[in-house]
C-alpha cells in the first residue's frame, strides 16, 4: 500500500487506526467519548492523551468560521 501512494514509511495498525479515529472520527464531529469506546480504550485519559492536539485544532477551525460570520 505504501508503494502505491509513494510513501516511505511503514504503513501499520497502530498507523492507520490514529488516522481513522483523527481524520474519520474526530473532525467529523464525532465526540470524544464514542472514539474512545469504538477504540477500545479504557479511560478516557488515553484518548485525550493521543488526540487532544487534534480536538484543539479542530476548536481553532471552529473558532476561525465563527470570527467569519
């Protein structure tokens, strides 16, 4: 897979499960708490932990299309 998109490193599970629960999940709006159970995490310290960078991204998006209106 990683040929055919000409990227160097190793595509892994760990890879492509942070990309969906990032770009699938959390910027469609999908909260938090329903990432961290369809993940199988057992407190929500961890996906705060992983993804919290992420959710602040997303508010500054948010908070840029409000100052726009």
């Amino acid at each position: 897979m990683a040929k055919l998109i000409d990227v160097e490193s190793y595509l892994t599970y760990p890879i492509a499960r942070k990309t969906f629960a990032s770009t699938v999940l959390l910027y469609n709006d999908v909260p938090m708490e329903i990432v961290s159970k369809l993940l199988g995490h057992s407190s929500m310290k961890i996906i705060q932990d992983s993804y919290g960078k992420i959710v602040e991204k997303k508010i500054s998006e948010e908070i840029l299309k409000l100052k726009g209106k």
